[in-house]
C-alpha cells in the first residue's frame, strides 16, 4: 500500500520544494516514489527536475479541474535518472495564472484528491508519494494533512517561522498525524549542533519528532534551477543527511505498518 509523505512549511522561502526533491530522488535509489506538486499556486517542482514546457501534457491542476485524469498527469522521471534502482513519478502542477484562478475559484474535494492519490499509486505501483504542499494554512493545506500518513514540517531558526509551525503541529494533531520537525537554511553563525539541540528542544515541545538539521550551504542554493542536488552530488553532506531523513521516515511508516501484538 502506497505511503504519502506531506512536506509542508508555514512560510515561504523556507527551501520546502528542494527538501522535498531531494527526500524523493533519495528514496527513489531503492523505492518507486512518487512527487505530488500541490503547492497550486506557486509550483516549482518541476523546474528542479528540469521539466521543459513541452514535455507537461496536463497537470494536477487540470485534475481538479476535471479536464484531466490521473494516468494523463504522471511523468516518468526513470529514464532520466538511471541509478535509481526503485523509480521516480512526477505530477506538475499549472503555472499557469488563468489555471490557479479557475481551481481558486472551484476549490478542492478531499474525495477527489483522495481518489488521485489511489490511482497515482495503483498506476505506478508507488512505495511512497510525497506531496509538496503551499505554505501556510490553505485548504490545499489541510486537505494534504488529511490524507498523510506523515507531515514533514519545514523550518528556518526564525522566532515567527518556529510560532507558525508549532500552529501546523497543533492543526497535524486533530487529524492525528505522526510529524517530523526539520530545520533548513541554519544560518553560517549559528553551529549545526546547537541547531540540532534546539530542534530537538523544539521537536519534544510540539510534540513531534526531530527529522534534521541543514547548514544554509551556497553550493545547494546555487544549484536549485539546473538539477536535484544528490543526484549531482551523493557524496555531500547535504546528501548524507536527507540520506539520513529518508531512513528515517521508512522507518517510521514501516513500523506504523505493523500489526499489532
């Protein structure tokens, strides 16, 4: 059964969509994942995995808007990747303004981005889909929360970042989600291991988990719009560490998976 695995921040900027393209070329080396852009209205995804216009036939978009089926939406990012072992499927989303209007406008159904989720997974016979969502509280928002099995959470070590998303947290805890605390882009001034005890600090007052820290690292920023950094880059630090993160959440969704004794 397809795992999902919700990426969200409570603001922008804070390298979300990178983490989440380099957590799924990750477990891709040994999975078959899947990457969900619902980040409706600003997507950005699939620039990192180097999407030419041409090449996106329809988008999730158009799924909710009901000009799209599921199996019309997915790309096959494979082919392009050829040390993943497992596989990698994308679903863009429309950035175009005229499509983000319309869906404004009609909203979301929580049955259809339910049945999208199932057929994605069935179709492509998905370990994981990994779902990058748009910062803040939206309806999208919760929408993704609803229907995680985990909620990876985003931070930058930012007084009014960390309030929003110990509200995230709060709002992950009604629907009874398991979530994991990363803190990103950690400030040269600050040392990684006094980021790594506050995030920790911070895990245990929301009641949450502590998934990882990660340097602010220019080579990484300054990598963004050509490719999907591990991939370029596997020896890195960087990479160790969402190395690291995506052991962790495996971990996590097998035990969840158990049965019981």
């Amino acid at each position: 059964m397809t795992k999902v695995i919700a990426v969200h921040s409570f603001k922008g900027g804070t390298g979300k969509t990178t983490l989440t393209a380099n957590l799924a070329a990750t477990l891709a080396l040994h999975h078959r994942v899947g990457v969900m852009d619902l980040d409706l209205s600003g997507p950005g995804l699939h620039v990192l995995f180097g999407l030419k216009k041409g090449e996106v036939k329809a988008t999730m978009t158009d799924i909710f808007l009901g000009d799209a089926t599921p199996s019309d939406v997915i790309i096959d990012l494979t082919p392009r990747f050829p040390k993943m072992k497992g596989g990698l499927f994308f679903c863009p989303a429309s950035n175009k303004v005229e499509d983000m209007l319309r869906l404004l406008k009609s909203g979301l159904e929580v049955s259809l981005f339910q049945d999208t989720l199932q057929k994605v997974g069935e179709q492509c016979n998905l370990d994981y889909i990994i779902v990058d969502t748009h910062p803040g509280v939206e309806n999208d928002t919760v929408l993704a929360m609803g229907c995680c099995d985990v909620l990876v959470l985003v931070s930058r070590v930012d007084q009014q970042d960390l309030f929003g998303t110990a509200v995230m947290v709060l709002l992950a805890e009604t629907f009874e989600k398991p979530t994991f605390l990363t803190l990103n882009m950690v400030p040269p001034g600050v040392r990684i291991k006094d980021a790594v005890k506050v995030g920790k600090e911070l895990a245990t007052l929301f009641k949450s988990r502590f998934l990882q820290a990660f340097e602010f690292q220019m080579d990484v920023i300054n990598n963004l719009s050509r490719s999907v950094f591990v991939v370029d880059n596997p020896d890195s630090s960087f990479a160790h560490k969402i190395n690291e993160a995506a052991e962790m959440l495996t971990n996590e969704l097998a035990e969840a998976t158990q049965p019981a004794n």
